[in-house]
C-alpha cells in the first residue's frame, strides 16, 4: 500500500516535498506541472522545478519526484520527457487533470479529456521516447464536463502503456467542490491490469478507509490533505497496520512551518516566502485551532524576526 503526495502547483515545491516526506511515509512525490508547448525547455527550468534532479531525482529523505508534463503536442512532450530522464527524473507523470482556465485554453490539462485519442497518443509517444525501465504515469479526472469518455480514457492511458494511474474522482467541471466519487474509480481500478491510484478529497484516515472500500484502490494520492495534517500519511499505514498514530501536535507542526519559513528565506524574497507559510497555515486551520491565531499574528507581516516569536510564542502558549 503507497501514499503519494499530489503535485500542488504554487503550493508543493521542493522545500514542502522535503517537510513532507521528512515527516514520513511518503513513497513518491511529483513536481508541480510542467508547461510544455511547442520547444524543448532548456535544462534550468527542470532543475527550477525539481532540485532533486541533482540527487538521482530523490528527496533527501530519498523519496523519488516525478516530473510532471502538461501540454498537448506529444512529439514535444516526448522529446522534454527524455531530456527530463537524462537529467535524473526516476518516472514521468502527464498531467489530464488540470482545471485552469488559461491551461484549458491552450489546450492543456482536463480539456484533454474530451478526446481519448489525444490522450492515447501522448501517453504513447512519451512510453516510446522514455527507457522502458522509466515508469511513466498519468493523472486524469472523470472527465471533462461529464464522466461519458471516463472508461475510453482510462483504457486510452492503459493502452498507450502507462506503468500507473492516478485518478482525481471528480469532472472538470466538479472543480475542487466536494464530494469527490471515490466509487466511480471502482468501475475501472477492478480490472485495471496496471495499478490505480485514488485521488481527492482525503482529509483522515476515515476518509481513506472509505475511499480504499469504495474505490477498490490500494494507493492514495494525498494534496490538501496532507498540509492540513502534515502527517496523514502515516496515520493512515499505521491504520493499514491496524495500528493506531495520533496526528502531529501543534508544536511539532509549528516546528515544520519555521524550517519552511527559515529554510526558504535565501532562496526567495522574503514577501514570497511570507506568502507561502500563510497559504500553509490556511490549509492547517482546518485541523489546528492555533493556525488561525498565528495567521492572525503574521497575516501583515514578513519581517523574519517577528515571525520567529510569532512561532515560539505559539508553540509555547501550546506546550
Ligand atoms: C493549489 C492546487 C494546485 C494544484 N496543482 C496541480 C498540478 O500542478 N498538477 C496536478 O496534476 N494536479 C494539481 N492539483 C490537483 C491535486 O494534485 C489533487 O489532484 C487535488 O487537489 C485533489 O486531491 P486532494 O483532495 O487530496 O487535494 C492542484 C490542486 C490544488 C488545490
């Protein structure tokens, strides 16, 4: 049984994957999407995307990062998927998934989904670009507006000879609006001859336990539920076990969040780095209390001295 951290553009990059994985019980991350149009990318942008690419595509915790593609034009996706391999990514992921209006537009993501045979022939022409012994998976949703070309799809990306499968149980047009039809997935993980993947909506190891029984997957992908509660994933192989793990104290969380901040502050300005521990804290409010009242603290602010007694004024009041 596997959990795989979801690919979250503008949220999970390489220093959240870190926290993440380092946290445990992670078994494959996937970077953010990656636009392909119509030029192979030079290198730096890969390497932007995935840092991990200059340690054999692994975390330090030595979890492996996919890449993940997104484009319509499959000779080109081939051709960036092997430059992505020869620069050390372990897999490849193709994104049929994204909702973006602007990605839509130029004929990326979900949209891809109202022709099965386009995605047939850039699973395909990926599968043939890339070595065999490199998996290459893909993501899609139900469908685009509706779940009619559901099964052609799934049997497109099967046919097309993807390793895996990652499904996100909900149409385009569902949005990120709950619920997610985990027992839709179940008409094609059954007889699916490579693995599938459930994806959306997770938020708690009931979550899972419903999802693995109506979906009839053994491996969840976890997105937003795994910043509300950096370490579901263990909770939930520890439930597979048939053991019991609490979820994380706020102090351990609020730990996580300063390494997030410091570890970030030379890589970015400070205002951005800012930005994204309070994106963090909105998905934490959901299961820590204390994540309102911090975000309340730091909301105006960037300055890294007030944030450090913003966290240890928080982690004391909750020792
Ligand atoms: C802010 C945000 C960014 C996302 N970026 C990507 C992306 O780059 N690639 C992708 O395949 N899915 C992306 N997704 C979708 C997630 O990977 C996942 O399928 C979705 O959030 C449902 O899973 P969850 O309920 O566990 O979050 C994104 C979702 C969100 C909320």
């Amino acid at each position: 049984m596997r959990v795989l951290l979801a690919p979250m553009d503008g949220v999970v990059d390489h220093t959240m994957r870190a926290l993440l994985c380092q946290v445990g019980s992670i078994d494959r991350c996937v970077t953010e999407f990656i636009r392909v149009t119509n030029r192979l990318l030079p290198s730096r942008v890969f390497y932007r995307y995935s840092p991990e690419l200059k340690h054999n595509g692994l975390t330090h915790c030595g979890v492996p990062v996919y890449i993940q593609l997104l484009g319509s034009n499959p000779q080109m996706l081939a051709e960036n998927a092997l430059l992505a391999v020869q620069l050390g990514a372990p897999g490849i992921d193709l994104n049929f998934g994204c909702p973006a209006k602007s990605v839509n537009r130029n004929d990326g993501g979900s949209v891809l989904l109202q022709d099965p045979g386009r995605v047939f022939d850039i699973v395909q022409a990926v599968r043939e670009a890339v070595p065999c012994k490199t998996p290459v998976t893909a993501k899609i949703r139900l469908g685009f507006n509706d779940s009619s070309q559901f099964h052609k799809n799934v049997k497109a990306v099967v046919d097309a000879g993807a390793d895996e499968l990652v499904i996100h149980a909900r149409t385009r047009r569902d949005g990120y609006k709950p619920p997610a039809y985990w027992q839709q997935i179940a008409q094609v993980s059954v007889d699916s001859p490579i693995p599938v993947i459930a994806n959306g909506e997770i938020w708690s190891v009931d979550d899972y336990q419903r999802c693995i029984e109506q979906s009839g997957c053994q491996d969840v992908m976890l997105g937003r539920g795994l910043l509300a509660c950096p370490n579901l994933s263990q909770q939930i192989k520890a439930c597979y076990r048939g053991e019991f793990c609490s979820a994380l104290k706020w102090p351990e969380v609020c730990q996580l969040l300063g390494s997030a901040f410091f570890n970030t502050l030379e890589q970015y300005e400070t205002k951005h780095v800012g930005g994204r521990v309070k994106q963090w804290l909105v998905y934490l409010k959901r299961q820590y209390p204390e994540a309102t009242e911090l975000f309340e603290t730091i909301k105006r602010h960037n300055d890294p001295e007030l944030y450090q007694q913003a966290f240890s004024q928080s982690i004391a009041r909750s020792a």
